[in-house]
C-alpha cells in the first residue's frame, strides 16, 4: 500500500476498527472516528483504495451508488499528516462489507498424501494421516449472494471481498486508481490449496497460475488420468 500511509498517535483505535470492519463487525456505538489518525502519500497521486476497507469520497460514491444500503461508509476526520511527504487533502471513509455464508465446500473420496510431508511430521513428532478427504471444489450459493454487489465471504480466515461482474466493470470504467481485480475462481483455487496443502494434498492444483502457486508431484498411484477425472466441471 505504498500510495496511501496512515500514522496513529496513542492512544487510538483505529487499526482495531479496520480490523473489525474486514470482519464484517457493526461499527462501534457511537464511534465517528475522530482519533488523532494522520494520512499521507509518498507519491503526488494517492491510491484511491486501501486495502478492501478504506476508500476515497470518489469510490465512496459509486459504491454507495450502485449497492445502496448493502453496505455502510463511515467517514474518517484525519489529519494531513505534516511528516509525510504529500498530507493527504480527499476525504476517506472507512467501507463496511457484509459477510455471507455463500460457499459450498464439496469433498471427496480420500486420497493419499504426500509421503514427503508425512516423512516431514514425523521428524517433530507429528503424525499425519495416509489418507485424507480432499476439498475438490467451491462452489457460490446463488441465492444467498442474489441482493449483493458486493461481500464478503463467510466460513474462511481471509474472509475476501467478491464484486459483481457489473460492479466490475463499472469500476474498471471508473479507472479507479490501484484498485485490482482477481478472477473468483482463482481465489477460490487459492483457498482450496490452503486448505488441501496442510493434509498433504497439495497437488490437487487446478486453476492457479504459476505467480500464486504450483502443484506439488502426486503419489506414484495416482495418475493425470485420475486427477482429471475428479476435477469438477463447471
């Protein structure tokens, strides 16, 4: 996040309040966030977006534009951060996401795992299992997701931001600057080897490209003709 930096003096809460907002908590009673925050930019031209939880007024607009009150903007009352290089003059607001319980986890027959990893437990004393049910897919629950343009996703750690393809492009048209986009597939491939590669079946890798991950070698008994036999087909 090199375009858009944030200093707190104590005592504040405001880092504990962005936490709490990527967990999809209610703001705080009564908050308005008028800590002694400071932002600043190392580069004349700030980054529209911090992280999936701030937002400039111009992304506030269109985001309360196009999802309405399915989500919520708290405004920040920061300072211009004078140690900074470029204080910080926009508006910002703190960008509350809700989270769903939206996915479909679908698991299969046990598969063997890698003997390189059981090998690798056994060394600390840990014993891994020969076997284990591997996640084979992730699937959205259309009906759950139907009312919102934008979410988070429940039952997982990262708990990610997911758009609509219309918001997408919506927002791509918007050039809002250094927001990015990843394709919900690949992010869900993400949290499939997450959860895969710690019972050692880390070469059950579908659709990741080499930059986010590779698979590892399977088990001599299991074959391409296998693996691709259980891939799921969308």
């Amino acid at each position: 996040m090199a375009g858009l930096h944030f200093r707190f003096d104590p005592p504040a809460t405001f880092n504990e309040i962005c936490i709490d907002v990527r967990e999809s908590k209610p703001f705080p009673e009564g908050y308005e966030c008028r800590e002694p925050v400071f932002i600043s930019s190392p580069k004349p031209r700030f980054y529209e977006v911090y992280n999936d939880t701030i937002v400039c007024q111009r992304v506030a607009d269109l985001l309360e534009k196009e999802c309405g009150n399915t989500i919520r903007l708290m405004p920040i009352h920061y300072t211009p951060d004078p140690q900074g290089k470029y204080p910080a003059t926009d508006k910002y607001y703190l960008l509350w996401t809700p989270t769903l319980d939206c996915l479909e986890l679908v698991y299969g027959d046990p598969l063997p795992t890698s003997k390189f990893l059981r090998e690798d437990a056994a060394r600390y004393g840990e014993i891994m299992p020969e076997t284990e049910r591997p996640l084979l897919d992730i699937r959205l629950k259309t009906d759950v997701i139907a009312d919102y343009p934008m979410f988070r996703i429940g039952g997982i750690a990262a708990r990610p931001v997911l758009i609509t393809h219309q918001l997408m492009k919506i927002c791509k048209s918007a050039k809002i600057y250094r927001m990015s986009y990843r394709p919900y597939r690949e992010q869900f491939e993400s949290i499939r080897h997450s959860i895969n590669s710690p019972k050692g079946l880390n070469y059950l890798l579908y659709n990741l490209p080499p930059i986010c991950g590779w698979s590892a070698f399977p088990p001599p008994e299991i074959s391409r003709e296998f693996l691709e036999s259980i891939r799921p087909k969308d």
